[in-house]
C-alpha cells in the first residue's frame, strides 16, 4: 500500500527526529543508538551514530549535511509507508 506523505510532512519529521535525538543522546540514561529502525548515515558523516555513553549538556548538535537530511527523509517515507494503520468503524 502506497501512502502520500507531503514534503512539509517530511520536513516536520525530519526536524522532530533532529531534536528528539538531541535530546536522547544528552540524557544520563543514554548507551549509544541503535542502527535497527532508524536512519542510514554514510560512513564518516557527523550524524553517523554515536557506539556509547551520552553526550555532554553543552556538546554542540549533530551537524547533518544534504545527504543525510535526504537519508532521513528517505527513512520517514518508508516508515511511514509500513506504519499504516486502518480502524473500522
């Protein structure tokens, strides 16, 4: 099944994503992420994920380029298109 999601869809995602993984590496619970279910960063790219421990209160934010704001949308439109729910009413 095929679901549209719109560009501004998109964006909002991916901004959403951005700052909830902000969040999360900063809390003192934080063991490093988990590569299932989430984004592919090329090898090197300053999103790449973090392997432990939480970063720092006053670390600077991930620095995301072109190519993975386009691996982040890719995986919201994915994800999405495997997340459809369908209620009967």
């Amino acid at each position: 099944m095929y679901v549209y999601i719109s560009p501004g869809d998109v964006a909002s995602l991916r901004l959403g994503f951005k700052k909830a993984r902000e969040y999360a590496r900063r809390m003192p619970i934080f063991d490093g992420e988990l590569l299932e279910g989430n984004p592919t960063f090329a090898k090197g790219s300053s999103a790449a994920y973090a392997d432990s421990g939480p970063a720092d209160i006053s670390a600077p934010n991930i620095i995301y380029s072109a190519d993975d704001d386009e691996a982040i949308d890719t995986y919201i439109r994915n994800f999405g298109e495997s997340r459809v729910m369908t209620f009967h009413v």
